[in-house]
C-alpha cells in the first residue's frame, strides 16, 4: 500500500496497445510517498459533431452527448476507460488526469437544432463519462448546453454522480416546468470507506441524497440508479440503497450489474488486491459466476444483467425490496412537443 496513489481510482500503469511509445502521467511527491498525486491536464477539441449515436437495446436512448472524454471521478470499474485509448491516452491514470473538453459543444447543438433534419427527441449528457466532473466548474460547458436545451424546448436526459448538477438548479426548474428533463444520479454505495475507493473524485452518497432532495423541491424529476452492483462488495446494500433513495425523494431507483470489459479487468483486480486482499478471489469468481465464468459480457441483454443463479438472486431481491418502497411504476416520457426550432438567438 505505500505506492497507492491518494485519489486516485486507478493503482495500475498501462501501456496503450495502439501506441508504439508511452508516456505516464507526472507525480507530485514533494511531501512523501502517502501525499503522492497525480496533475490534471486539459485538452481541448473542436469536433465536427456533438451527438454519438447508440444503437444498443439495451441502453433507452438514441442520442447522448459528452462534453468530456476522460473522467475526474476515477471509478475504478468505469466502461468508459477503453474508450480513452483510441484519444493516445491510457484507460488507467491517464483517463483520470487527461481530460478532453469540448468547448464548442453549445454551439454545434444548436446548429443541430436548427438544421430541418433534427427530429425532437431526448438527449442524455453522460452516455459515456460524467458531464458534472470536477472540471466543469470552470469551463461550464454542460451549463451551456442545458441553455441551449431550454432555448430549443429539446428534451434532455442527465446521469451523473457529482452534487455540482445543483448549481444549474435554475436552469433544471425552467426546463422541468415543461417537462423537459430527468436527472439520474448514479450511486455506487452508502458506504462512504468504499465510495472513496470505488469513485475519490465523486461526490458522497451523502451529498447525493440530499441533492434529490432539493431537486424534487423544485419539481425536477430525479432518479436513482445503483451501479454497479458488485457481488461480495455492495450487493449486501441492496435494501438500504433502495430505503434511502426513496426517503429522500427520487421517483424511482434501478440497478446494473458490473461488468469488466477490455483493460478494465486489469486495474479492477490490481484494485482489490490492493484494497480488499481477502476478498479478492471470492469477489472476482462472484463476478465471473454472472458472465459464464468472464469478466465481460458483451452480448445484448446479458450484459448489464448477467445471468445465472447469483444474478437472478441479486434481482429478485431487489425487485422484492423495489415493489416495497416504490408502489408506483414512474414512467420518464419527456415533452417532446414543444420543440421550437425558430430560435430568437441567432447561430453566430
């Protein structure tokens, strides 16, 4: 443990295996070996588009956006690492500290809403890294962009795991007045020993709760989804995550199990051999046991669920626990009717 990297969800270097040469991330430790961290750098990209397109049936959603690739969070289990390698960075160290953002976002939706070929539809922020990440406190972008949502009158759907979503509670109540947003958070554990090591760079499940709380306040439809759901490490906080997300107000709460896809096995294991040596192997066999003894599962409908006995233990408990606190079915549909693509704001 004396080279754990403090804040850090990542303890592993790797390589990237599209590079031929490899840089690794600088190490401020000028006050010891327990002080070491890692420095943040910002790039920043002009793409000639802002929406990525899914089309997998098991995600609810056509199109996303991401206005960062990389994420500051650090989630040690994040899908999202493999997508870092194809932007010269490694999914490890450099996806926590090697932040891409895109700052022409705001613009390049709104040219998109404006061309005669958009057709009203939600749009989700966080298909792939978090758009409330530490970074966005500066840049903004993601302010922006909810700006441009509300200009439009275009459905906007938001997932994230970080507390600053409230300072653009302004703009949220303007757009849950015409039905016209959701938000997701995402919580991984009420442990707060394990949330620290899982995710150091999001906000508490704490801070989380009470987020929904004032949300909900201002009528803004919020929900809770609890991911991943790890056998042998959170799955034991299946009934309280449930308890607690419906006490403090959310409308609904779901749930996705863990899968380690690519290089994310990798640091996934070195993580828990270095935090949870006595678990380790119980842990990673729970994991296989839901993915025909892998890591990964990647065909559709399997692969956020897993199957066989633990996976069909792990949500049936969950559903049992579900129809307890929450008797209504939420439905999410957002407006799409009340589009206005003859925006006042002029494109340049």
């Amino acid at each position: 443990m004396s080279t754990y990297i403090k804040g850090r969800g990542a303890q592993i270097p790797l390589t990237n295996k599209f590079n031929s040469l490899n840089h690794h991330p600088e190490i401020s430790d000028s006050n010891g070996e327990s002080s070491r961290k890692i420095l943040t750098k910002v790039y920043h990209e002009s793409p000639k588009n802002i929406l990525s397109k899914n089309d997998s049936p098991d995600i609810p959603f056509t199109y996303s956006i991401n206005p960062y690739q990389g994420c500051e969070h650090g989630c040690v289990y994040c899908y999202a690492r493999n997508s870092h390698e194809f932007w010269g960075f490694n999914a490890s160290l450099d996806f926590e500290s090697r932040i891409i953002a895109k700052q022409d976002a705001p613009y390049l939706l709104r040219k998109k809403f404006q061309s005669r070929s958009w057709i009203p539809q939600t749009i989700v922020m966080s298909g792939n890294t978090d758009c409330y990440q530490p970074v966005e406190k500066k840049l903004k972008i993601t302010r922006n962009l909810l700006k441009v949502f509300l200009e439009f009158g275009n459905p906007v759907g938001i997932i994230t795991k970080n507390v600053l979503v409230l300072r653009d509670i302004d703009l949220l109540t303007e757009l849950a007045k015409e039905g016209l947003v959701h938000v997701i958070f995402s919580i991984t554990s009420l442990n707060e020993d394990l949330r620290q090591k899982l995710e150091p760079r999001s906000s508490t499940s704490f801070k989380k709760m009470i987020a929904i709380k004032k949300l909900k306040e201002k009528g803004i439809p919020v929900s809770v989804m609890f991911s991943p759901v790890i056998p042998g490490l959170n799955d034991h906080e299946i009934p309280s995550m449930i308890r607690e997300s419906s006490v403090s107000g959310a409308d609904d709460i779901n749930m996705t199990m863990i899968r380690l896809n690519g290089v994310i096995g990798i640091i996934f294991k070195d993580w828990l051999k270095k935090n949870y040596p006595d678990r380790e192997n119980k842990i990673i066999n729970q994991i296989k046991s839901l993915h025909q003894g892998k890591l990964n599962e990647s065909r559709f409908g399997y692969r956020m669920k897993g199957e066989g006995h633990l996976a069909k233990s792990i949500f049936h408990l969950f559903k049992t626990v579900k129809s307890h606190y929450y008797k209504k079915k939420q439905t999410h549909e957002l407006n799409k009717y009340s589009f206005r693509r003859n925006s006042m704001q002029s494109l340049f």
